[in-house]
C-alpha cells in the first residue's frame, strides 16, 4: 500500500497537469459546438394563433357589447347593392329583391355559362370554377322544370322596397349582382374585431365573369377609423364574398364594398 502511495506521490505533477489538458480540451470542445454569435427566439405565445374559418365565426346576440350612445336605428345589419333601384322605406323594407326567372331565362343563362367554359383562357381555377358554377345551374333548372311551383328564389326575404337608412356592408359591382340573388354571399365582418374597432372600410375588389372575388385591396381614401384587424377582416370576407355570373361583365369586373364595423 505504502508503494502505491509512493508512486502516486513521485507522479502526482504530472497527473494534475494530465488532468487540466483533458478538461481543457473538454470545455473547448463544447464551447466550439454552440452556435457563434447571439440567436434572439421568438416567445411562442406572440405567433402562435388559431385560424377559425369565416364560415365557423358564431356570435351570439348576448355576447355583443355596443356603445352606451349607439341607437339600433342607425345601421342595420344587412347587406345592400348600390345599384338596387328598388323604392326605398324605413318600415317596410327586404334585404334582396324579388326576382323569380322564367325557365326560358334560365335556360339561357346555362347556355351562356357553357359558352363562358368553353371561351375561358383564364386556368385550370377558373374553368372548375365555372364548371362548378354550371352544375349547380343546370341541377337548379332541372328542379324548376320538374315542379314549377318551385320557380322562385331560395331566399325568403325578398321584396320591392330597400331600407332607406345606413346598413354594414354595401357593394357596387358593376353588371354583377349578388349570388342568387342573396345579399348574404356578399359577407358581413362587422363584429368581428375586438374593443374598440369601430368605423368604415372600403375594400377594392376584381371579380371574374363567373362572380369569383380574385383580388381585394383596401381603398384608404374610402374608408375612416379602420385598424388593422378591420382591415384584415374586410379583405378576408371580400374574397370569400360571391356574385352572380355576367355575361355581360368584363373578365375582371372592378368594383367596391363598403364594410361598418361596429366596436364591441
């Protein structure tokens, strides 16, 4: 035992100074792995989101909060095309106007929509979007010939007097109408910012022959008091708006839509 101690002590030098190169090369070693430089990461809570679908946005009458000066007669919650000619009233009025189609015009109407197919250069998107268009059409017409009683719009809340007053989403397309007829595929965002959010904005839209949004931009010159969640909601429910087809129509319609929000 004594002469493992006695060699321990001859070479003690030399095992400490073994030791500090190991652990030396060691901390180098590892120093050089991490990256050089300062790397700043994002905290997740500011980018992480949940994206919910427009068409899955439920609101609840009570879960609406309005400002103590706001008076319901002020906006209505409808949709409006500025071209509508319809007598305009504040007592007795319909979102959309009656428009019953003879099976004659329809008829047509999917002739034209079959031309349009046959005449589009546009892409691949725009001919399924066409195509899609014309199905739904002719399974329509097929109804209508089937039982004629039926030949009427699909929207109840029709009739020849507008609302005279102020209401949240008004639109101008030229040549172009709403989808079916029915003002609600021209969506409304009004209430979906947060406190708050309150004011006008217009949004520039291109609308292909078939009625298919193709581009929305906001107009800063046309609307006041927007945000950025305003903004956002007004061409995210733009592009997901839809209109009627027009033959008539040039390929890329330009037009408008006026969106109020109402802060909650």
């Amino acid at each position: 035992m004594n002469n493992l101690f006695d060699q321990l002590d001859k070479y003690k030098f030399g095992i400490i100074i073994t030791m500090a190169v190991l652990i030396g090369v060691y901390i180098y070693l590892m120093l050089d792995s991490f990256p050089k430089g300062y790397i700043e990461y994002e905290p997740f809570h500011r980018a992480s989101h949940v994206e919910i679908p427009p068409e899955e946005i439920m609101l609840q009458p009570q879960n609406i909060m309005l400002p103590a000066d706001f008076k319901p007669e002020d906006v209505k919650n409808m949709t409006r095309d500025a071209n509508d000619s319809r007598e305009r009233s504040f007592e007795n009025y319909y979102e959309n106007q009656s428009t019953p189609q003879s099976i004659a015009e329809a008829e047509q109407a999917v002739y034209d929509l079959e031309q349009q197919m046959k005449d589009a250069t546009g892409g691949q998107e725009a001919r399924d979007a066409i195509r899609d268009e014309l199905a739904a059409r002719k399974a329509r017409l097929e109804q209508t010939k089937q039982n004629p009683s039926n030949n009427r719009p699909t929207n109840q809340n029709t009739g020849n007097t507008a609302y005279a007053g102020s209401v949240m989403v008004e639109f101008d397309v030229p040549k172009h109408t709403a989808h079916q007829n029915n003002n609600w595929y021209v969506r409304n965002p009004g209430y979906t910012c947060p406190t708050g959010s309150s004011g006008t904005v217009t949004i520039v839209v291109k609308v292909s022959q078939s009625g298919s949004v193709t581009s929305a931009t906001f107009d800063p010159s046309r609307s006041s008091g927007a945000n950025s969640c305003m903004i956002e909601q007004a061409k995210k429910y733009a592009k997901i708006s839809r209109f009627n087809f027009a033959k008539d129509a040039a390929s890329s319609q330009t037009g408008w839509i006026s969106y109020r929000f109402i802060s909650s």
